[in-house]
C-alpha cells in the first residue's frame, strides 16, 4: 500500500513536557551521545556524473558501478545488544517503478554519507554493493540490500521529473500477524482504531501519566482493525515516546492509529503487537491510509464501537494433568494456559526473591563497589527486589511446583516484594546484609488459597529438563468487570521489556534465576 502527495515524517528530536527525557532519532557513536556535527570529517558528497541508472529490481549481489535513484523513507540505527556497540545505520529506499529495498550504511561510514540526507529527500547513489539481506526482521522484501561501500558517491536527485511514492506500507491483519506470531520473520504494519490506551478510553479529557511513560518505557494500547478481533499493542523506548508526542498535539482526541515494522509475540498467551527500532507511529490524518481508515470510522461507529464475544486476550483453560501431557506432545511450542489450582506451600530452603535492576527487573550483577544492569548497559544502579518464590499446588488430579515472578508475586499477596524485604530489615535492625529473609506471612498466608494463574509452558519444560512452571499472571480473586464496556479482559500486561523485547522478565524464570540468598537490596 502506497501514500501518495503526503510530506514524509522528518526525524527531528521529539521532547515531551515533564520528567520524560528528549528523544532525537539518531545519537551516533557512544549511546547516548551525539558524534555527527556539522564539523564531522569526510569530504563533501557531490557528483555530476551520471552513470548506467539501475532500477531496485535490477540490483544484484556483488559491486555495482552503475546508479540507483530514490526517495529515502527513513532511517534508524543498529546497535549490537549484547556490546552497545553501534553497527552502522539501516534506511528504507523506494524508486520510481514503487519497488522498495533496504540499505545499510556500516558504522565506519555515517559520518561521511548522514550529514548530506535527511527523510523525504531524494538522492542518487553511484558505486554501491548488493549484499544478502538478513532473515530476520526484515522490513523490505528484495532478498538484496544497498550496502554503501568506500568509493560510494552520494548527491541530491534535481530531476524534479521523476515521480517517487512519498511512503510505502506493508499492512497486515489478525490472522496474518497470528501466522507469524514468534517467527522473526519479516515485520509488517498495522492499521486500526485504538479502544484502550493504558487501560483508558480515548477522551479530549485523557491524560498520560509522563512520570509512568518515562520510568517504564512503554505505552499500551487496545487496538482493533474494523469489527476484527481486539489486540494488544506496545510501543517501547523511542516510539513510545513519539506516540505520546503525537497524541498531545492532537489534543488526546486522535483515534485512528498507523504503525510500521511490528513484531508479532505472545504475551501472557495474548497475541500482541510490539514495536520494534525502526518502528514510526502515524495518527488520524497524517497519511493517505490513516485519512481513509477515519472516514471508515466516521461512517460505522457501530460497529467501532461494537462489543466483541470473541475475546482474544484470555489464554486457553487447562489442568495440569493437560499441560503435563502437552509437555510432552512432540510439536509443543511455548504457550501460555490458565490453570485454576489451590496453593498447598510456600517452598521453603531457598531465597523467595531476587535483587534486580530497578529500571528493566533483569537480574543484577554484583560489582567491586556498586551494582550492574547487563541488559541496560549501566555500571551503576538501583537495585530493587522482586519476587522469585516457589509455590508447590494441586489440583483435583495432580501437583505441581510453580514459580512466582515480580508482579505475579505482588498479584498474589498484594504486597511488593520491596516493601516485605525493608519491613522485614526495619523490625531486625541487628542483622547484616548477607542474611538471608525468610518467606514472609504475606506469602504464608496464601497457602489454601485457590487461584486462577497464567503459567507459561517454556522451553526448558519442553526439552523434559523441568516440570516446574512459572506463573506470570495471578488473577484476582473476584475478576471485575472492564470499565468502559468494551467486552474485553484488559487485565493481562507483560513485564517491563525492551526491543525484542518483550518477554524478559518470564525469561528469568525459564533460565533458574536464583537469589544467591535474597540478600538487601542496595542501591549503586
């Protein structure tokens, strides 16, 4: 789907009022700091000559001395995860026959070819390399990639007589994000009309809660593509920041919603919708397919706003005699199940919580002095804990063990595991750090209990290593109803994630986090 005659997104900074931190859409070099000026090194890109031009189509693997011309979509960053090191800028092309392809510029080579392009702008490339796209999480189709190499020559296109698309989208629905739900496969977009934003019903009135936004990165939404069913969508990080920049200026009252590059998961059994880097947000009338989707909703605010019997957010029922046996099905994939069971005892002998980055809930890692955060990449942080307790239940038929983790634990007990550590340390001020806190009355006092729990059937279950379950959700004891009538559970919400984010949190149970001792918590 192509939008025509509407001015490209640009990528200036995005800055929201209060304590949520500016955002620009590129920061070269170190994260958080900025390398490209106007005095970065590297010779100014200018070229009259005209080679052989090459259309997208006729781009093949291995040098290429001829000339392509296109309109430049957008761009964003690559960094490596695992080292924070930055990679080199990926950007999505389109040329004049409408046939879009990714490019790459490697890292040794921004400050030469960024400081000439911007968004929208058009361009001709000479001297470049086709180089094989990668499998995963691809955003164009060609099985080729424009790679800029060392002798590549960049200018700006003047042939005002040439037409260029002013954007390109590759909308999918329901049952097409479904298919692909977990794959890592190709990222597509979504088109739809939003019901619920952080639990809210849009209104003139709404207002986002920016302390929350900034400290959780994250902004959820009830989304729905015409009468379809409901689906949960996150935005993490800088897109949540965008969208909450554009939802402002709209005056709270936007309702049409248009997302790129999405990655289909499963959270809590719920098929969801997380943004991923290259991810951009378009509102109500910003582009051809979001002005068509609201003249839709004008006209059938019916059915918009139809209550839906076929509710997507509730995983399926099972005993564990049933997931017992799924577990040892031979196609089994990771899956999520409610299961009703009653709470026989709290699992003594070992720590029942664990000390984690205050910011992302990972694991923290003991250093000299102060504690680390290998996923955020911070040498110094907060550390606050958070529930990691075993439970041992049964139901009619069988026993289990679970394993309850961070907000599971305070679903349970309605008590954050935070507060229990510190009450317990104020009442035994002669205690040192290293003493181990024993399971507080909170957690005793659920025994006999009998509850309804999310459990997440994980690899490790699969591969017969362990039977033991870990719960990512307790439901309430009575469920109320939603508010809003909208005939659908809003309940279910995965941890605090980031880019592929998503499940991290339900990952420290499938890898056997120990507490080492759940000893205090100490700040960095």
């Amino acid at each position: 789907m192509k939008s025509k005659g509407v001015a490209a997104v640009s990528s200036s900074p995005i800055k929201l009022i209060g304590k949520i931190c500016a955002y620009s859409s590129l920061n070269i070099g170190v994260r958080g700091k900025a390398s490209v000026s106007s005095s970065a090194k590297g010779k100014a890109i200018v070229s009259d000559n005209v080679g052989d031009v090459v259309t997208f189509k006729g781009v093949t693997f291995g040098p290429h001395e001829g000339e392509v011309q296109f309109r430049l979509i957008h761009f964003w960053e690559v960094w490596n995860d695992q080292t924070k090191v930055l990679i080199g800028l990926e950007m999505l092309l389109i040329d004049e026959e409408e046939t879009v392809i990714q490019s790459f510029i490697p890292h040794g080579r921004i400050e030469t070819y960024l400081r000439h392009m911007k968004a929208g702008a058009t361009y001709r490339l000479n001297k470049f390399y086709g180089s094989k796209s990668k499998t995963i999480y691809r955003v164009a189709e060609p099985s080729v990639t424009i790679s800029f190499s060392g002798n590549s020559v960049i200018s700006v296109l003047e042939d005002s007589s040439i037409r260029f698309p002013e954007d390109w989208f590759r909308i999918h629905g329901y049952k097409e994000f479904e298919a692909a739900c977990d794959l890592r496969g190709d990222l597509y977009d979504y088109v739809g009309h939003i019901k619920l934003l952080n639990g809210q019903v849009p209104n003139d009135s709404l207002l986002l809660d920016e302390a929350e936004i900034a400290a959780s990165r994250r902004v959820e939404l009830h989304v729905q593509t015409h009468d379809d069913l409901v689906l949960k969508l996150y935005f993490w990080d800088k897109v949540a920041f965008e969208f909450c920049e554009k939802f402002k200026a709209s005056g709270g009252t936007a309702h049409v919603i248009l997302v790129t590059t999405l990655n289909p998961k499963r959270f809590g059994g719920v098929l969801s919708l997380s943004s991923m880097t290259p991810s951009r947000v378009f509102l109500d009338s910003d582009v051809q397919e979001t002005r068509l989707y609201l003249s839709w909703l004008n006209s059938k605010l019916d059915v918009a706003n139809r209550v839906n019997a076929k509710v997507v957010t509730k995983p399926e029922t099972a005993t564990l005699g049933k997931l017992f046996s799924y577990m040892k099905q031979a196609p089994a994939k990771v899956a999520w199940f409610e299961c009703t069971t009653t709470i026989d005892d709290v699992v003594h002998g070992s720590g029942w919580y664990y000390i984690g980055c205050g910011v992302c809930h990972t694991k923290a890692t003991k250093g000299p002095t102060t504690l680390l955060c290998k996923k955020c990449g911070k040498s110094e942080i907060i550390g606050v804990a958070q529930y990691l307790s075993k439970l041992s239940v049964y139901d009619h038929n069988d026993q289990a063990v679970f394993v309850v983790l961070g907000d599971a634990g305070e679903e349970l007990t309605g008590k954050k595991a935070a507060e229990l550590v510190e009450s317990y340390y104020q009442a035994n001020d002669s205690v040192g750090e290293d003493h181990i806190v024993p399971v507080p009355q909170a957690m005793i006092y659920t025994i006999g209990q009998t509850r309804k729990f999310i459990v997440k059937v994980s690899n490790h279950n699969l591969t017969a290593k362990s039977q033991t379950l870990t719960v990512t959700k307790v439901l309430p004891l009575e469920s109320p109803e939603p508010e809003g009538n909208l005939g659908e559970n809003v309940d279910e919400e995965p941890d605090n994630e980031r880019e592929d984010h998503a499940d991290e949190s339900v990952k420290r149970g499938e890898d056997g986090i120990e507490s080492e001792g759940a000893k205090r918590a100490k700040s960095g």
